[in-house]
C-alpha cells in the first residue's frame, strides 16, 4: 500500500466520524427548548421559520451521508456506484457547505459556523473555511476508491495510524471548536453567579465546625431569615444570651464543600455584637434541644423558613385545592409590595402618604 | 398634595443607610421591634451583615472558622466601605423629587396638590418642562400629573417638571394597527401603548419589528390606562423576547463595579417618591415575586443579591452618585442587552432599573430613558 493509499482510505472512517459528530453535536442545539429556530450557521442567512426545518434536513443528511460512508466502504454493501454515489453526495456537501460559510462571513460576520452545534459559535474565520476545503477535497479523493480491506500487516495498520493522527491533528489546528471545547472543560463559574439552594447552604452549616460551637445559643431549629449577597449567604437564627434575645448570625460561603463559615451574635434588642467573652459564657457544653437531633426535620423546617416571604403560595400549594397561577401571582405580588414597603420604612426612604 | 415628603432625596437618606438600627433609632423603635415580622427582618440585614464581617480588635479567631489570609478577603466578601462612607454625598448635593397634580402654574410659580392640601415651588428662571415635548412651564394644564425635580440648594425651588411622562418596557403581546399591548412581567398589568401617528416613523428607525414577541421600550405621554408613545427609549434587541442570546461564560471573580446601563420604571404598584433600584439578577431562592411567576432568564449575568442589598450607583455622565437599596427585581430588563449612549456608549446593557426619583436624583433626564452607569455591590 503507498502512501497515497492509505490517505485515500483514512478518508473514509475520518470523513464518517466527522459528520456523525457535526450530526450529534447539532441535534442536541436544535432539540434544546428555545434554541432550536434560534439559528446556527447558514441556517441564520434563511427566515426565521425556515431555520428549524433546515436544521433538521442538515442533521438527517449528515447522518444519511456518515452511515453511507460506513457502509459501502467495504466490498460487501454497495460496491462501485452506490458507494461512488455517497462519496460524491459527500463532496458536494462540504463543497456547499463551503460556499455557504463564505456568504455567512460576508453577510454575518459576528455569526458562528455552526458546525459542531453550541461549540461553533465562534465567527466564520479563514481556519473554518480551510477545514471545510480540506474535508471536500478529502470526499473527493475518496471518488474511485477500491473496497477498503483489513491492513494485510501490522506495518500497514501503522501507516494507516500514522496517517489518521496527522489528520486528526491538522483538522484540530483548524478547529476553533477545539479551544471551546476546552474552555468549556476547564471552565468553573465564579461564585457570584452559582446558583446553590438555600436548603443545601443550610445543609452545609449544620455540618460545619461553627454551627458546633454556636448551635448551643440557638433557641429555634428554623432560621428567622436567610439571604445571599455575592458569594456568601446569610443564615440568622434566634437565640439568647445570658438570658438576652439574641440572633446568632451564619454567613456561609458558597462553595459545594467545607465552606467558609463566619459568625456573629447581635443583641436582639440593640443590634449590637455581644463580646466574645460573653458569648463563650452563654454556650452550653451540649447543643440545645432546639430540634437539633433531627436534622432532616430541621432542614425541612429551615426551608420553610426560607420559603418565608413567599410563604402565602407556598401555604396555598398545600392546600386541597389547587390555587390558580393568578392567585399565587398575586399573593407574590403583595407580599413583595409589602416587604418593600416595609424596608423602605425602616430605612427611612419613604414615607408613607 | 405631593405623595411623599419634599426630604426624602436619595443621598441624605441613604446617607443613614449604616443600618436600619439608626432609622429605627430616629424613629423612635428599638432593634426588637424591627424584626418583629420578616419584612422589617429584610431591612435589618445590613446591620446583621456588618456585624459579621464588621473588624474587631482582640477577635477570637474561633469567630470565623477560616479566617482570612494575609488579610486578603475572600471573593465576594463585602469590601470595608468605610472609607467610602467617609466620603459620602453632600446631602445638599443630588435634587430631590416631588410628585402631585399641577394646581396652578405660573412663569414663576408651581402649585401642586391633591385635595385641599397643595403646596408651592417656586420655578427657577431657567426651569423647564416636558410635556411631550420641552416647553415653558407656564404652557402646562392643570391637571396634569408631575413629577418635579427640587433644586439641591432649595427645598422649594424646582428646576425641572416632567407632565404625565409615563414609559412602558417589556415584550410585545399583540399589535393592531398603531396600538401595541406590552407585558410589562408577570406581577404587573399588561399595558397599552398607542404610538402617535406623527412619532410612529422615529419608533420605528429604533423599533423595526413592533410584532409580538419583540421587546418595546417606549417613552411617552400618560393617558389614564393607556401610553401615547412618542420617544423610543433604546434601540431594539434583534432577537425575540424568547430566543435571549446565550450569556457569554465568565471566568475567574465578578468585579466590584459594573459599568452598563441605569433605566427607570413608572411606579406602578410601588408608592411614588420610593428611592430604590429594580435589579437584574435576585436570588432565585429569595422568592422574587416575578421569579416565582416564571419570569424569563436574562442574557447577561450579574452577581446574585437579595432584596435590602445596597449599590452604589454612580451616574457617569454626571459624575454623582449615592447609595440605593435594592427594592425589586429588573426580570423585563434583563432581556435587554442593550447600550445606553447618552455619555459615550455603555460597555454592557442594563445593570439597573431605578426608580424615577432615584434617576432623578443621579441626575437623569426621564425624557431620555437612560445614562450610562457603574454600580458598586457591597457598598
């Protein structure tokens, strides 16, 4: 087998494994809830109703075309003219493919080429063309190739090797989708923007080293707020000192595990931090019978708790009947209003006509 | 009558924003009494806030259980503002805002009042007033709902009137002819704008597509229920309200300050001459009332916050700025990846939905919708 050979022959597999995955990649964007006429690649150059039928009929061709590779690669199916017919079905798509990408950076040059689905989102660059030439002219060298046979020796099978890794690797240099994909690996959202339930922050502090030491002050399983700013949520609960209202103040860091946690303890009645020197005087050596034995309890408690504003529709979603959408909507509503009210009065912003 | 007190411009008041202790204080309420029910409780986080991460000398470190290192916070951390308060706003610095029925109106002299109650401005040689249109104050009509901006330097001497300017924001539900109906989010009616005929060529150069689905933003003239469009107020998304761009991923830590663009919002339910800001990102699991009722997500991402949280919102055209609890959550205008240019154009869209005294007080023209901003969280 010459080199040129075994190049032709790669082609086959590498051609196959490149539609099946541009096929994969772009099906899960066009399936996504919303995404689907949303437009990728060409598809964005059509009306928007146009988008989603187009993007289907390029998945299904694609997957047509990749299976057809497979199959009449070998001498068994569709030898000579069916497989001649995919391989240059094959050619003509990525000959169309690439014109259409040339239009694309000329009428949408913010557009991505839509290739690889969510991945290609990047614009339309000389790369992303090259790779498109490349994949046609390796379709057209495929046109007129013998049945693919096992290599006859391991020497050959190398060869083969050999040749598909240097593919793989030039196809990689023009694949911006490479760099995203790998970015999307590595990629970790900061904390200001994770999402993470209160439940689970709560869940968190009860196994902390702070809820140990200061669980003994607290007075109620369930917490009398919980708020979030930034990377930190705040947990308060109500308790005492030294025979004084008290609130025993969490603020646990976001994080999934071992997060930081820092404490205070306010005087329920002045606002002031009590001393450190008090509160260790107030801490019972052995947590409080404040429902702390049953931590599955208190955890649904403190989401209860955490549901308290809302806690009109949550109370009307327990209820046998079912409430309507607009009742729970206006439930919400003049809870928030109230809450705003509230706050602006005790921040002395308004005052009430 | 005017529907709030003539002081309650933004920084002299947010100037005590320390904590709701001290307003309570002036108020004559102990700390107890404030957190008697969990709306009062909202506003006493600042105080808890502080007193967990508030400096205190010969701290055991068992108060924290990881302190910090090198004295480097941890991401996120509240920033030490003191020195920030330190330098707060002259509260004779920022207008401050009035609102109420025009009585009387003369060259010199405004009366606005409700009922028998009125009360009187005098108007600044070179006031003005927006009534669709800028013209002389004198060129008013009795009956019109104003909303007045107050000089810093009087407390009864206005500079600016806006009459029965009204804006409506939100996503286009039906169209028939030059009549638009707009959801303005779940928790608020849905409103009608209709475009006048003469103004309906320059929405559109900003508006192209007024079909449902699109998002609208259109300043006008309040008519009882009904908006008369006239100014639009941004130039329109390309995309519908429900195909929102993917928002771009972010590494490494959200700055302190983010630069974007400061809108305003007609009260609506909320009482007039509130001092507050709508803001993009609430925590889901506070229970924003929009939230709860299936708001959309938005295209940007902005740190996380809870109702009660403070920003500072700096005004970058004026250079003025002042401290602003956050009172609501902006669903509509996190749909919005806009620019606001009145100053340059705004490196990201929407990061604030103030209140119209709080725009005004910053120093915002309602008539043009937006100035370019910079908040700071954990002021």
């Amino acid at each position: 087998m010459t080199v040129l050979e075994a190049i032709r022959e790669v082609q086959i597999p590498l051609l196959a494994a490149m539609l099946l995955g541009g096929c994969t990649a772009k099906l899960a964007r066009t399936l996504r809830p919303g995404a689907g006429d949303k437009g990728a690649g060409p598809t964005v150059l059509f009306p928007m109703r146009m988008r989603l039928p187009l993007a289907l009929t390029m998945c299904a061709v694609e997957a047509g075309l990749a299976l057809g590779l497979i199959l009449t690669a070998g001498s068994r199916i569709g030898a000579g003219a069916p497989a001649t017919c995919v391989r240059l079905g094959t050619f003509l798509l990525f000959l169309v493919a690439t014109s259409a990408l040339i239009e694309l950076r000329q009428t949408r040059p913010d557009a991505g080429c839509g290739c690889f689905g969510d991945f290609s989102t990047a614009p339309v660059s000389g790369r992303t063309l090259a790779r498109s030439v490349l994949l046609a002219i390796a379709a057209l060298a495929t046109l007129g190739l013998r049945p693919i046979e096992p290599p006859a020796s391991a020497g050959a099978a190398l060869e083969l090797i050999i040749v598909l890794c240097v593919e793989l690797v030039v196809i990689g240099i023009l694949s911006p989708e490479v760099g995203e994909g790998l970015i999307r690996l590595g990629y970790s959202e900061p904390c200001e923007l994770r999402y993470i339930p209160a439940a689970r922050t709560v869940a968190a502090l009860r196994r902390s080293k702070a809820w140990r030491r200061y669980s003994g002050l607290v007075s109620s399983g369930t917490p009398s707020d919980v708020w979030r700013e930034l990377c930190w949520r705040y947990v308060v609960y109500p308790g005492s000192v030294q025979g004084r209202r008290a609130e025993i103040v969490f603020a646990v860091f976001l994080q999934h595990r071992r997060p930081a946690v820092h404490v205070a303890v306010v005087d329920a009645a002045t606002g002031l931090p009590f001393s450190p020197g008090a509160v260790e005087a107030g801490t019972p050596a052995q947590p409080s019978p404040g429902g702390m034995s049953q931590p599955s309890a208190d955890l649904a408690a403190a989401s209860a708790a955490i549901a308290g504003p809302r806690a009109q529709p949550t109370a009307a979603q327990s209820t046998p009947t079912a409430p309507t959408a607009a009742s729970v909507v206006q439930a919400a509503r003049t809870a928030h209003l109230a809450r705003v009210r509230d706050l602006l009065l005790s921040m002395n912003l308004y005052a009430a006509p | 009558m005017p529907s709030g007190p003539a002081g309650y411009a933004c920084c002299d008041r947010c100037a005590t924003l320390t904590g709701p202790a001290e307003a309570g204080a002036r108020q004559g309420l102990t700390a107890g009494d404030m957190v008697a029910g969990p709306s009062a409780a909202v506003a006493r986080r600042r105080v808890l806030k502080a007193a967990v991460f508030a400096p205190r000398s010969g701290q055991d470190a068992s108060w924290s259980t990881r302190p910090q290192q090198n004295g480097h916070r941890q991401p996120g951390e509240p920033a030490d503002t003191s020195h920030e308060r330190a330098t707060f706003a002259d509260p004779g610095r920022l207008p401050r805002t009035v609102f109420g029925i025009i009585q009387d109106v003369s060259p010199h002299v405004l009366v606005l009042g409700e009922g028998p109650r009125e009360q009187r401005f005098t108007l600044t040689p070179n006031a003005v007033a927006w009534r669709g249109a800028q013209l002389e104050p004198a060129a008013l009509h009795q009956g019109d709902r104003a909303v007045v901006r107050l000089t810093p330097s009087g407390r009864q001497v206005a500079d600016r009137i806006w009459a029965n300017i009204g804006r409506v924001t939100g996503v286009i539900l039906e169209r028939s002819g030059g009549t638009l109906v707009v959801d303005e989010g779940a928790t608020r009616a849905p409103q009608v704008v209709r475009l006048q005929p003469r103004s309906v060529g320059r929405i559109q150069v900003r508006f192209p597509t007024l079909e449902p689905g699109y998002l609208v933003d259109i300043i006008g003239l309040r008519t009882g229920t009904e908006l008369i469009g006239m100014i639009p107020a941004t130039s329109q998304p390309g995309y519908p309200a429900g195909r929102l761009p993917e928002p771009p991923l972010i590494s490494g830590h959200v700055p302190d300050s983010i630069s974007g663009s400061a809108t305003w919002h007609e009260p609506r339910d909320e009482p007039p001459g509130v001092l507050g800001v709508a803001y993009p990102a609430l925590d889901p699991g506070t229970g924003c009332a929009e939230d709860m009722a299936g708001a959309r997500p938005g295209s940007s991402r902005m740190p996380y916050l809870a109702l009660g949280s403070v920003l500072r919102v700096r005004n970058d055209c004026t250079d003025t700025d002042c401290l602003v609890p956050v009172t609501g959550c902006a669903t509509i205008a996190r749909l919005f990846n806009d620019r606001c240019v009145t100053c340059g154009t705004s490196p990201r869209g929407r990061v604030a939905d103030l209140t119209m005294a709080s725009f005004i007080a910053l120093g915002g023209e309602l008539e043009r919708g937006c100035f370019n901003a910079t908040i700071t969280i954990g002021a």
